[in-house]
C-alpha cells in the first residue's frame, strides 16, 4: 500500500496545521477559565469556518457535503489533530 502524501493531501495537511494554530490554539486560555456550554457558540463558529474551509466530514461522500476522502487519507489528517 502506497503511503506517499500527495500533493493534495498536503494542502490539506497545510490548511489544518494553519487552523489549529490560528484558531484553535489561541482559545487554549478561555477553555481553561469558562465552562464548555459557554464555549459552545465559539466552538460552533469555529466548525463552521472549517465546514466554509471544505475540511469537514473528510470520509463523508461529496454527495453529503463531505470531502469525499478515503478511509486512509483521513488518518494522515488525524496525526495533525493530535490523539
């Protein structure tokens, strides 16, 4: 089995890195100091730009607005988004 990441695969490699940084990272604080139903309009918002980004639903049929992926390609994904 090929495991190469392609050059697609590393653009979406990229725009997930760059999203937890930017997005994610940067709300580390709040999630220490509120309660999780107060993060949860954040949280949304934040899952909506990722749906806006294409990247939601990675083994989901495009059919279902997903990325239509393999059930390998999504475990590249994952090692980005930690355990």
């Amino acid at each position: 089995m090929d495991f190469t990441i392609t050059e697609k695969m590393q653009t979406i490699l990229d725009m997930i890195n760059e999203f937890i940084d930017k997005e994610l990272i940067p709300m580390e604080p709040e999630f220490i100091t509120n309660e999780f139903r107060d993060m949860v309009p954040v949280l949304e918002e934040k899952r909506n730009m990722v749906r806006k980004m294409e990247l939601w639903g990675r083994t989901h049929p495009k059919d279902l607005r997903g990325m239509g992926l393999t059930m390998v390609a999504p475990t590249i994904p994952n090692e980005s988004l930690g355990p």
